[in-house]
C-alpha cells in the first residue's frame, strides 16, 4: 500500500459477566496493527467502537495511530476478535456476521 499509515486497535472488556466481575485478560495487551491510507487513518484516531452480547458482555475497541512500529508495545494478540477490525475499516461499526447490512452492488 503506497502511503500508508499505521493504526493500532486495542481490545477490552468493559462488559463481564463473570461471576467476580474480571477477565482473564485484563492485565493483557490485546492491539492489532493495520495499514491504512491516510484519510482512513485520520478519521480512525482515537476513535471507539463497542459490541455487545446478548450474555452480557462488552467488547470495546479503540484506536490511535502510530508513526512507526517502534512506538507499538508487545502486543498479546487480538483474542480472534480481528472480525471486529475488519468490520470498522468495512462499515465504521462493529457487526457480527448475521447482523451485517447487505453489500449494495452496483449495476
């Protein structure tokens, strides 16, 4: 990708129905690194996007950009939540698969 820029997603669970209220993660570091353009990029920075289960509990995800990877802290993975990701960069929302809007195609 020509000119492009770095966006870092991070992932929390504000949301838990746990029964003592904690996620096992919670002391983890769960990012997800993309390239973007840089109005895509721009218009990402500091945003935040949740989801939430019928069972209670809350997905949040958050982004920034970054200039270099450098600046990027070890990340723990993502949790397989990636679909969350590709749904912001696809819709600006999060969406489960069953809840996506039908792709308009043109004629």
């Amino acid at each position: 990708m020509t000119h492009a820029s770095l966006v870092e997603f991070k992932l929390t669970m504000p949301g838990r129905n746990t029964w003592n209220g904690k996620w096992s993660g919670d002391d983890r570091n769960f990012t997800l690194v993309r390239e973007v353009d840089h109005m895509t990029a721009a218009q990402l920075d500091g945003g935040a996007w949740s989801y939430v289960w019928n069972d209670g509990w809350c997905a949040r995800i958050t982004s920034r950009c970054v200039l270099d990877r450098d600046q990027l802290a070890r990340s723990d993975g993502f949790c397989g939540y990636d679909w969350m990701v590709d749904s912001i960069l696809r819709y600006g929302k999060i969406y489960a698969d069953h809840e996506r809007p039908a792709e308009v195609v043109a004629p």
